[in-house]
C-alpha cells in the first residue's frame, strides 16, 4: 500500500486515496479521458501539460510502460494522474518498467483507490477545475486554500514550455506491426537531430512545416508516412522565417493550454495565411481561427479519449476519433468565412472547418489517434491534394 494521498477540488470535493508514483504534490486542472488503453500516449501528449488527468477505465498499468510508445520528448507531460487501480505487475513482451517507476522516474505524482466513476460524474456536472494531489499534505483545509490560490491554465503560456528548441527534421513513418523495430527505433535523447528512416522520402516529396505547439509524434510520423518531407519548427518561429524556407505547405500542431494565450502563434499565422496551404490540428485549429479574426470558448468539461463520434459534413460519413481539447472555435464568430466541415455527435460543438477562399482548413479533433482510432487519417492524404491540386 502507498501513502496516503488526497485530491481537492476547487469546489471543496475531497477524495481520499493512496499515492503511487512519485511522492509530493501537484496542481493542475482535472480532466477525465475515456479511453480504455494508450494511458502512456496520453501522458506523454504535450497537450496536457497543465492538467491532471482522471483515467474512467478501472485498471490501469497492466501492460506497463516502454521506450517507443511516447508522444514527445522528455517524459510525461501531465501534471498528476488519477486511476481506480494502478497494476504494479504488468503482462506485456513489450514493456520495460511499471507505470508506477515511470511515474517515479519522471517525477509524476498519482493516486488511486478513489471513486473514479464518482469523481468523473461530479467533473460531468460541474465541470474541470483546479485540483491538487499531495501525498504529503492531507489537510483538506491547507490543500483547500492551495488550489483557490491557483490562477488557472488561462493564466499560462504552456506552449513555450513543451515546444522544441532548434529546428529538426522528421522522417519516421507510421510503425507496422510485427516488423522489425531495432532499425526504426529513433533514440529520444537525440530526437532534435536528423532521424535515419528516410525510405518512404523521395528527392520530390513537397515539404511541410510544422510549427511545434507541443506536437504529437504521431502527427509527424502520418505525415512521413503520407509522403512529405517534413520540418519541425519552434512555437515562436517568426512567419517570415518560414517563409523563407519556402515549404509547399504549413501545419499548426496540437498543443496544450487556452489558446488565446498564445499571442505570438495567432500574429504569426495571420502573416501566413493567403500566403501557403495551412492544416491546423487541435490547438492549431483554434489558432487559425483566433488569427482569421474569430473567437473562441471553453467546453465545460472538454473532450478527451478516443471514442469521440464525428460526423464529416461533406460526406456524410461518421468518424469515431482521438479527442484532447477544453476549448473550441465558434464558427459563427468567423461571419462566413469558413464553412463548417465536422461536427461532434456527443454535443453538437464544432469540430472543423475550410476556408471559403484560402487554402486552408483545420479539424479540432486527432487524426493521428496516438492513442484512439485511425478513421480519419485520410486528412493527411487530403492535406496534400489541397497542395498538390489547390482543392480539397
């Protein structure tokens, strides 16, 4: 048994648990994620630094953790995690530790043993919020006081903290299973050089810059995988820098916090649209809207898992999809400008859209699952007809 841990919420909601992984304490704002598996996927997906995330599968750990399935450098991202039980005896010929060492080992703070259907409900009805793990304060009062005094993820430009420093380029595809990985396997600490999978790369391949906003790596493997040449570039990378690289096409990637927030992305894709094809995913999406004048609003729960219903306007057909955001673009905000190409089943909120004009369209959810389903991986491939052919 772990030491015993509590989780506050702003509200004053106490849940009493054990601690696993690292011993201490967090702050972040709490959100549940529905999926089943990828619990590694999920934290180490720079969109969530700043958040807590509540696991709604009840055991979670029980095919460990292992080198290759992260979605960025440098360990997890999330600020704590919360599970029903965490196994400490993984069954998986792929796994190399527990996930309670790699907690540890990336100093995470968890807690289980708490009510997970409960606390999922009460964040349903009265939506995410400031919370606080500790495993060595269980005072409900002094955790109390802590979390109120916590300003907000709107009050943080996390973004600069996930992004990369140095300009890289990306040329693993998407992985195959049952082949061979010891030629394929791109070391981590060496991520920020040139990785050595070039076979599905061509001398004529268009190339693509993707701005890290907190990237997936999966992000980047689809785009190998579909053909392009592809450059990873600092959040703050000036628009005529990019420019001068002279890409066929631009990518605004995922990326965690409110996207307001990050003023200097809005700035710098104002000065790239009309200029190249422009994909946003995620937060990248909500940036392009803010930069073609529009606004945007907070969920009151957000969507998180890989369960999602999507329903592709243009063709009628349903997706089931990866989802990780609290906010959304309101497509009416933008007067016309763009049309409405997705909309989310679960509560009708708005999921993509295309310029009416520019060659530009962007998606709110993950086409690159990491984890979740790959119904809608094709946008990557639309990606580059858009660029290829100027149309959709």
């Amino acid at each position: 048994m772990g030491l015993k841990a509590l989780l506050v919420l702003a509200d004053g909601m106490v849940f009493e648990g054990t601690g696993f992984g690292a011993e201490g304490e967090t702050i972040g704002e709490v959100v549940f994620n529905t999926s089943m598996t990828g619990y590694q996927e999920i934290l180490t997906d720079s969109s969530y630094k700043g958040q807590i995330v509540t696991m709604t599968y009840t055991q979670i750990g029980n095919y460990g953790v292992n080198e290759e399935d992260i979605e960025s450098a440098g360990g997890i991202k999330a600020e704590g995690f919360i599970v029903k039980e965490a196994c400490d005896f993984p069954s998986n010929w792929r796994s190399s530790s527990s996930l309670t060492d790699y907690m540890k080992k990336y100093n995470v703070v968890g807690i289980q043993g708490l009510d997970t259907r409960a606390l999922t409900k009460h964040l349903r009805n009265y939506g995410a919020q400031p919370g606080i793990i500790s495993t060595n304060d269980t005072d409900p009062l002094s955790l109390l006081r802590k979390v109120r005094a916590y300003p907000g993820i709107s009050s943080f430009d996390f973004v600069k903290e996930v992004t990369t420093s140095k300009v890289y380029h990306w040329t693993e595809g998407c992985w195959e299973w049952c082949k061979d990985r010891d030629g394929l396997r791109v070391m981590r600490d060496e991520l920020e050089t040139e990785n050595k999978d070039a076979s599905r790369i061509t001398h004529h391949a268009l190339r693509v810059v993707v701005y890290d906003f907190g990237v997936k790596f999966n992000i980047l493997r689809n785009l190998a995988e579909a053909g392009f040449h592809v450059t990873v570039v600092p959040a703050q990378t000036p628009a005529e820098a990019v420019l001068e690289m002279d890409p066929d096409g631009i990518l605004l990637s995922n990326g965690p916090g409110d996207p307001e927030t990050v003023t200097y992305a809005i700035e710098n894709t104002k000065r790239l649209l009309g200029k190249k094809p422009i994909f946003g995913i995620c937060l990248g999406h909500q940036i392009l809207g803010l930069a073609l004048g529009g606004k945007t609003y907070k969920l009151k729960f957000g969507h998180h898992g890989g369960n999602h219903p999507v329903k592709d306007l243009s063709t009628n057909r349903v997706e089931i999809t990866s989802q990780n955001h609290n906010y959304c673009v309101d497509i009416k905000s933008l007067g016309g400008r763009v049309r409405l190409t997705h909309t989310n089943l679960y509560d009708g909120t708005e999921e993509g859209m295309q310029h009416l004009e520019l060659p530009v369209f962007s998606v709110q959810h993950h086409p690159e699952a990491g984890p979740g389903p790959n119904d809608s991986t094709h946008l990557f491939r639309r990606f580059m007809k858009l660029i290829q052919n100027g149309t959709f």
